[in-house]
C-alpha cells in the first residue's frame, strides 16, 4: 500500500483537478455576472422584473385606448365574414393598399378610393388620426385583446402588426390625397403617422421598435418627397420641422433593450427546470460542441408578444457555460446601449461589427447559444435606428434648403453656406459625418447626396453593381430640391 501511495496521490490530484478547475471558472464567472449586474444598477437601467412596473398613465393620455378601439373596428367584422366565405373590410382594404402605388392604373385608384371610404375603415382611420395626437402611449400586456384578428396578428405582436396594418392604410390615404392635389391632407396623413411611429417605439418591445422604426421612415420619405418637389409652403415646413425635432430614437431604443435583457435574463439564465426535464432531453445538432455529452434545456428563441423569449436551454456537462453565456449576453446588451448612443457615422457601420462577434460562427452558437439567438433582434433594432437617423438627416437638409430659399429667394452657392444660416441647422452625411455633397443645378433648384455606405463619392450616381463578393459599386442617392410656394 505506502508502494502505491504516490500513485494514488497523483491519481487523486489528477480527479480532483477538473473539479477545481470548474470551481474557480464557476466562482470568476460568477463575480464577473455580479459585476455587470452592478454596472447596470449603476447606469439606473431596471435589474429584475419587479422593476419593470411602468409608470401609470390615464385613459385620457393614453393613445394606445384610442388605437385598439381603432384596431376593434377593423376586426369586428372578420369572424362574420370568414363565416359567411367573403373578404371582410379589413382584409379588402389591405388589399387594395397592397396593390396601389403611385402611377397605378385608375381602376386600383378607384378600388382603394372606396374601400377607404367605407364607414367601419373611416370610423377607424379618424380615431387613430385623434390617438396620435395624445402624449403617450402604453399597451396592455399579455392581453389578448383581439380574437378575432387573423393569424397572423396572434402569432406575433399583435399589437404591433395591426398598428402596422393601420399606419399602411393611412399612408395610402394620403398617397391618395397627394395624387388628388391636396397636399394639406397628405401631409397631415404622413404626420399622424410620424406620431404613430413614436407611440411604437415608447412601447419597449422588440417588435414595437421594428414597426416604429418602418412608419417612421415611411412617412418622412413621403414628407421628404413633398419638401424637395416643392409642394410645402414655409408654415408647413415649419410644421414638419418641429415633428422631426419630437422624434427621439435613441432613449426608446435604450429603453427597449434594458427592458428586453431582464426580460430575457430572467427566462433564460435565472429560471431553472426541473431536474427531470434536465435529464430526459436530447441536445440539438448544432446546439453545442460536439461529442460534448449535455443537459438542461434547448435553446429557441423567437418573438413573443412584447418581447423576445426563449425555451429549452442546453449546457454541457462539467463547465458552467450557462453562466459564460449569461455573461456574454449582458456584455451584448451593454454594447448595443453603447450603439444607440452613437452618432450616425458609428452606428451605420458598428452593427456589422458586432453581428460578426455574436452571430458569425458555430463557436459562439456552442459557448453562447442564448447570446448568438438573441444578437440578431438586438442588432435588428439598432440597425434600424440608424436607418431611420439616415433618413431624417436627409430631410433636414431638404427642410435647411427650403427654409434658406424662403428667406433669401434663391438656393444656397454652397452647403456651407447653407450650414452658416443659423436659421436651421444642417446634419453632417451619416455615413461619413461630413457635410452632404451639394451643387446647384439648372432651372433654380439644386441637387444634393450622401456619400453612401461605400463611404466614396460616386458623384450621385445610385448604381448598384454586385459581382461575387457582394460589393456595391456605387451606392450614391442624388436627391434634386426645387423652390417651394412662398
């Protein structure tokens, strides 16, 4: 026996070195887990679900009564209409939106004329035009508040998809009107829906942002059109110009994706299973290392109603890797805050950055599966901010040139001299954070544009040219302001 005792000692310490292993990596991840957690708490965003409890807001203030009274109208009537094999309002006015676009034929015109002006999707679109208007806006939560809204709606935020549905039908009431030469009433379409988009975007939710972010550059593309055709007068100009001023894209965005790492955190890394469903389940191909024997349960995130949520988390055996992805994804949600701090310049160009380190490859779907599954909504919704930074810059500069011809009757030599007028102040390019390329044209108007995301002067020219890698060639958008009506 003492023979083998060094042996025994060497095989001893040989067992118990994995063990300790795991001890000290557990105990290091787990001080540095504390330590964000303490950084969040620092930084005054929420750190547990009880803090989530949002400030109450009366009926009187809160738009979102007035939009699900909308949304009612819209689909009270699909049940009977299922039942009886016909379209309902609903579905026929979507439709008829669907097909109408500028230029059509006059038969969709027509279509879309009188399906808008039927009573139920009149009633609903006025009620939506007055919910705009209110200061705030917060939905109910884990409601079901529409059966008889299509599946579509139920499967995924329905709040958010039939909002959606609403915003598409007001804009196309004032593609409407813009054809009608009423230019009073497209404008205040496009407006109702700026104020939707910022309802949206108060809702901290995931998918709240997306259908924010997409009205949101819908109606100021549309403005934007009217700005450089010249169809605004100053008093509008001035209008859309205190809109554009309201719209705050990055505390929202903050918000959100605060609210969504407790959320997430919660239901991923802090609520355990049941040993038995640890023990019975399977790991998924692709859901961890492989040959590496796991446990627990398997990672799917998807999107839930108002928010993004996961079921079924796998580890492997014999590391703590639940807590190295914990720790991974507060790092993420930390480093999203920091994007939609950014200026356009970093944010139009961080996001792919931060995609290829949560999102590119096999190893961090295995030490992070939670972290890699949730990247992509975070970084949806940062991308789309800066899509929409992007395309307020641009009618900024178009409201500038409008409000500097206003003044002085002619358009500006320079875009510094555009920038020394302090009447309104003029964004730098988002993608270079220079000032935008600018020249005067024939006929009195004058032509301007950004640089692009291949961050080069192609001299406006918008032609897109894939070869193999995928590059874009040229990617400039030139945009031509004429003078407006006085």
């Amino acid at each position: 026996m003492r023979r083998h005792k060094p042996e025994i000692a060497i095989a001893a310490l040989l067992l118990l070195t994995p063990v300790l292993v795991w001890v000290y990596w557990d105990l290091r991840l787990s001080w540095e887990i504390r330590a964000e957690w303490n950084r969040v708490r620092e930084e005054g965003y929420p750190t547990s679900v009880d803090d989530l409890t949002p400030e109450p807001i009366t009926d009187a203030q809160n738009a979102a009564i007035g939009y699900m009274r909308a949304m009612r109208q819209l689909t009270s009537l699909d049940s009977e209409a299922r039942a009886a094999g016909v379209p309902s309002p609903k579905r026929e006015a979507l439709d008829a939106a669907d097909a109408y676009y500028p230029g059509a034929s006059p038969a969709r015109r027509e279509r879309l004329r009188q399906v808008l002006d039927a009573p139920i999707v009149k009633r609903a679109l006025a009620e939506t035009a007055r919910a705009s208007r209110l200061p705030a806006c917060a939905f109910p939560r884990l409601q079901p508040a529409f059966p008889d809204a299509d599946a579509y709606a139920l499967r995924w935020d329905e709040h958010m998809v039939l909002l959606t549905h609403i915003g598409d039908l007001i804009g196309q009431l004032g593609a409407l009107c813009h054809a009608d030469g009423d230019t009073a009433a497209a404008l205040e379409c496009d407006l109702t829906r700026l104020r939707m988009a910022q309802h949206a975007l108060q809702c901290r939710s995931l998918p709240a942002q997306m259908t924010g972010s997409e009205m949101l550059v819908g109606g100021i593309r549309s403005i934007d059109q009217m700005l450089s055709t010249g169809m605004l007068t100053q008093a509008q100009v001035a209008t859309v110009r205190r809109e554009l001023d309201a719209i705050d894209l990055e505390t929202p965005l903050c918000d959100t994706i605060a609210h969504a790492r407790v959320l997430f955190a919660e239901e991923v890394f802090l609520t355990r299973g049941s040993l038995r469903n640890r023990l019975k389940g399977r790991c998924p191909p692709g859901g961890a290392l492989p040959g590496v024997p796991c446990t627990g349960r398997w990672l799917r995130v998807h999107e839930a109603l108002h928010g993004v949520r996961a079921r079924l988390y796998f580890t492997p055996v014999g590391a703590p890797w639940h807590k190295r992805d914990e720790l991974e994804f507060l790092r993420m949600c930390r480093r999203l805050i920091d994007m939609a701090r950014l200026p356009s310049p970093g944010a139009t160009r961080v996001p792919d950055q931060v995609r290829r380190d949560w999102c590119g490859g096999p190893c961090m779907a295995a030490m992070a599966p939670a972290t890699s599954g949730f990247a992509r909504y975070g970084l949806d919704a940062v991308s789309n901010r800066a899509w929409v930074a992007n395309a307020i810059a641009e009618c900024r500069v178009a409201i500038a040139l409008q409000v500097f011809h206003g003044r002085y009757g002619r358009y500006p030599q320079s875009i510094d001299e555009l920038a020394a007028d302090s009447a309104v102040p003029v964004p730098p390019d988002p993608h270079s954070g220079k000032p935008f390329r600018y020249r005067l044209a024939d006929g009195g108007a004058c032509e301007y544009y950004s640089v692009g995301e291949n961050g080069r002067d192609d001299g406006g020219q918008h032609t897109v040219l894939i070869i193999n890698l995928g590059d874009l060639i040229e990617d400039d958008c030139l945009r031509r302001c004429v003078p407006g009506p006085n």
